[in-house]
C-alpha cells in the first residue's frame, strides 16, 4: 500500500514538474519576436513601422522588441496580457486586420487600447529600460532634460508625452478630444511638451 502510494504521489510530482516546465517553455517561446511577427498583421504593419525607428537600431545597439514594450516581466502581469491576448487570436482568426485597409480602419482604437493600457500600468515596460530616478538630466540636451524633470514632477508616465515612439501614430482625426496636428507630421514619431502654465 505504501509503495503503491509512493509511485502515484511519485508520479504526481514528475507529472507537475514536466507540465509546468511545458508551461513556462510555452510562455517563454511566446515572448520572442518571431512569434510577435509570425502573423502578417504585426509583419506587415507595425512591425515594418518600428524598423524604423529607435527602439529597434541606433548608435548603442541597445534593442527593444515587441514583448519587451508589450509583455510584462513580472509572472502575475504576464499571465493577465497573455490571457488579454488571447483576444488578439481570436480576432486574428476572425480575420478582423488581416488586411492593411481593415488594420488602418481599426488603427486608432487599437493604439488608444495600447496607451491606456500603458497608462494604467505607469508605462512600466517602459521603465524596465527608462526610469526618471536613473536619469542623468545633466547628460541629457537641455529641453529633454527639463521636460523629463516636468513630467516626473508632475506625475507624469512616459507615454502621456511619447506616443507614436515605436509605431505611427494613426489619423489624428479619429481621437477623440485629440489636438489637432499639422497633417504633414502625421504617422512620424510624437514628442510632446508639457503645456506652460
């Protein structure tokens, strides 16, 4: 009887340890580019978008990829996006942006999800690279310095004055309350300031 429970609690133990390995290889092989870029919404739209910008080449080699601005670190906030993004399949299967006129058509409200989501979260992907108290202001050129000292001030997270940082911004018109911008910068990175007083 003993030895008999020994192999079932036994085999419990290897079969929980071999699912959450499974698991969390899963999880892992889901927070890699590749997959981000697998389908061709992300490939042939945001994806060619951030090509071009900062985030994926400069002087440092210094390289953000998508799960590292949209896939929390931290195990809790990881499973919440990844069950979030389980409605990112769906419509995928639905076909809902499979095409670049269905993607532009539904561009600003998928932005608007992404910043307030970042805004909920105090852009805290964000911080894991750019974190006010690591700044050195002093190295900084004067006007990004004073407006990074503003915004932590004033509470502010970094997506309230970076939108548009690694993707184009989608037709102003379509926010709503959104100023309105001079069309010939429309679809090029955005770097607000923080209004005078």
């Amino acid at each position: 009887m003993r030895t008999r429970r020994f192999v079932i609690l036994s085999s419990a133990f290897v079969a929980g340890i071999l699912f959450w390995g499974a698991f969390n290889t899963a999880m892992e092989w889901t927070n890699r580019e590749e997959f981000c870029i697998s389908c061709h919404e992300m490939k042939d739209n945001v994806y060619l978008e951030y090509r071009n910008t900062v985030h994926y080449q400069n002087r440092t080699g210094v390289r953000a990829t998508c799960p590292d601005c949209h896939v929390p670190k931290e195990w809790t906030h990881k499973i919440i996006r990844k069950i979030q993004a389980s409605n990112e399949v769906w419509h995928h299967l639905l076909g809902s942006i499979d095409t670049p006129e269905k993607f532009n058509a539904k561009r600003a409200k998928l932005a608007s999800n992404e910043w307030a989501r970042m805004k909920r979260t105090d852009s805290r992907e964000c911080r894991n690279c750019h974190h006010f108290e690591f700044m050195d202001f002093a190295e900084q050129n004067t006007r990004s310095g004073r407006f990074h000292q503003e915004a932590m001030t004033d509470g502010k997270t970094c997506i309230d004055c970076h939108k548009g940082i690694a993707h184009s911004l989608p037709p102003i018109e379509q926010h709503i309350g959104a100023p309105k911008a001079d069309p010939a910068n429309l679809g090029k990175p955005e770097v607000t300031a923080p209004q005078a007083e």
